[in-house]
C-alpha cells in the first residue's frame, strides 16, 4: 500500500507544458472511430475504437419478453448487459458478472429507459449487449455511446442519440476524457452522458471530489466533446446506410423492352370480312 502511494505521489500526469501523459492537452479526446452494423446476426450493432478501448455493441428486439413475468402490458422493458472480456485488462479478469458489471448494466439501462419510445412495443424487450474487448478506461462511456448506434442500426425508435464522455481532475487540473493512468493515480472522475439535441443528461456519476467551480467546468468539457461524439455516431450511421446512384442503377430492375414497328402484332381483319358469324 505504501509503495502505490508513493508512486502515487511522484508520478506526473501533467509536465510543465500542460501536457498529459499521452501528449493531448486537458480539453482533447482521445482518437475515436465508431462503426455501424457489424454483426449480421443482431438486430443492429456497432463497433467503436477510443483511446486503447476496444468495445462491441449488440441489439435484439423489440421482441417477446421473457421470463413472462416481467412483461409490462404497457411498454417494453430496456434490458442491457454490460460485460468485461477477461482478455480485456493487463491482468486476467474473472470470467462472468460481478458489482461492477452489474452497477454499469443497471445505469445504461435507466439511461436509454428514458430515450426509447417503449409505449410503442408493449410486453416486449430490447436488449442490449455491451462486451468490452480491450480496457483502457471510460468502457462504460465507450459502451453507452455505441450501444446508442446499435439501437438505431436496430430501428428502435428513440428521442435521440445518447452520447456519453468523462471528465476528471488530475494534478489540481480539469481534463476531458480520462485514460487509464489518469483515472487511476487522478483526483476525480465524472462520466456522463446526454442528449445533445435537447441537451437532457441521462447519466451522470462521480468518483473522487470537484469543487463546484470544478465540476461545471467538467460538465461544459463533457457536454463539448458529447456533441462531437454526436456527429461521429451520425456520419456511422450515414456510412451504413448511404445509397449512391450507383447502387440504386445496381438494384433496379433492367427497363421492359418496348417493340418496335416491325414486331408489332398484325391487326386482325374486321369482322364484315368473314361474314356476320365473324372467324
């Protein structure tokens, strides 16, 4: 215990310059790409890359709700499992769920709850499936983000997308998007996530302590960078279902052929020239 506060201690995450760690300053993001529909056999999917986080996203329904006893007559239920590849972190993790898996499921639930029209699809279920496949902090930011494309690849209806970021303190200093060591051997960490058309926050949560002054500057960090992630997501969507003239020539069925003059069919005689019982 001593030696990781000490370490604590003298490691710098911030040099002289402003510099972090991995050379962004305290506003930047981490590199991001988001891909949609990557799974053939999910309703819809999507894949995203942030920072060192690797994580896959999977939609299933609206369908039927089982067991049936937690069919809701009214409205669909939003189920979602978030789980940790034990591949995904530097030391194996124990395969299954556990607090933290659990913590992070139930809170992306309640967070697309509130977006999803679920009067729409009574006694059903959506459900989500979060899998991370490489860990390098903010996964459960990285995984509401994609699982938002996912449920519209899916075609469930919602209010919006939900983008989610992080911001914390390291070195007395307000950074965007946390990397591992930063959330480790930082001060605080604050993930939230919202709807950037309306700008109404689904998720909010905070490990460590901000001041007031700090924690608005944080928000006005994450909300920044959720409306960049917003337009990252929609250009996913976009790529995926952008048609081209091309594809629609492709796909259209060839013109009927109209005959000309010469293969018209030949006009029967009038019926005056066979008598009046015709041919």
């Amino acid at each position: 215990m001593e030696d990781i506060e000490h370490i604590q201690k003298e490691m710098k995450l911030i040099d002289g310059k402003g510099r972090r760690l991995d050379g962004r300053k305290p506003d930047e993001l981490r590199p991001v790409r988001i891909e949609a529909g990557v799974l053939r056999r999910a309703d819809g999917s999507a894949y995203m890359e942030w920072g060192g986080n690797k994580v896959l996203a999977a939609v299933y329904g609206p369908r039927e709700a089982h067991p049936r006893h937690l069919q809701d007559p009214a409205r669909a239920l939003v189920q979602c499992r978030y789980n940790m590849a034990p591949f995904s972190v530097t030391d194996r993790k124990r395969p299954g769920p556990d607090r933290r898996s659990v913590e992070i499921s139930k809170v992306i639930s309640e967070a697309f709850s509130s977006v999803v029209f679920k009067e729409q699809f009574p006694r059903t279920s959506v459900d989500i499936f979060i899998e991370v496949l490489q860990a390098d902090a903010g996964t459960r930011c990285a995984g509401l983000t994609a699982a938002s494309v996912a449920l519209a690849d899916a075609g469930v209806p919602m209010r919006d997308l939900v983008a989610s970021c992080a911001s914390g303190k390291i070195d007395g200093v307000v950074c965007l998007d946390l990397n591992k060591d930063e959330d480790n051997f930082g001060d605080a960490d604050c993930p939230m996530a919202v709807i950037p058309r309306t700008g109404e926050i689904v998720l909010l949560q905070m490990d460590g302590h901000l001041t007031y002054d700090e924690f608005q500057k944080a928000m006005s960090l994450s909300l920044g960078a959720a409306q960049r992630l917003y337009e990252l997501q929609r250009d996913a969507l976009r790529r995926r279902y952008a048609v081209t003239l091309q594809d629609i020539l492709k796909e259209s069925p060839p013109a009927p052929m109209v005959a000309g003059p010469a293969e018209s069919e030949p006009e029967l005689p009038a019926e005056d020239d066979f008598g009046s019982e015709g041919i």
